[in-house]
C-alpha cells in the first residue's frame, strides 16, 4: 500500500471509531451496526487488523 499522511491518519481515526463501535456492541444486546458496516466499507480488513 502507498498512502499520503493525510490519508494515513484518516484511517487511523476511522479505524478508532470501528473499534469503539466494536466494543460498543459487543457489550450491548441491541446495537445499531450501521456505521461498523459503513466503515467496514471503507476500511480493508488488513488496515482493521493490522493497525
């Protein structure tokens, strides 16, 4: 991958927020995963699992 640093750090927010999200809902019975699934869309799953 090549990416500017603006590019990297806006992955590295959105990748924040996913985790958070994450962990939201894995506490929580009835969650809105909307968002998780808009970032999933926006995030290769090696940038969630890496980074």
């Amino acid at each position: 991958y090549r990416f500017s640093w603006d590019r990297i750090r806006y992955l590295c927010q959105l990748r924040r927020r996913y985790i958070q999200l994450y962990a939201s809902s894995l506490q929580q019975l009835k969650v809105d995963d909307s968002e998780i699934r808009e970032i999933e869309r926006d995030l290769d799953s090696k940038v969630i699992l890496l980074w």
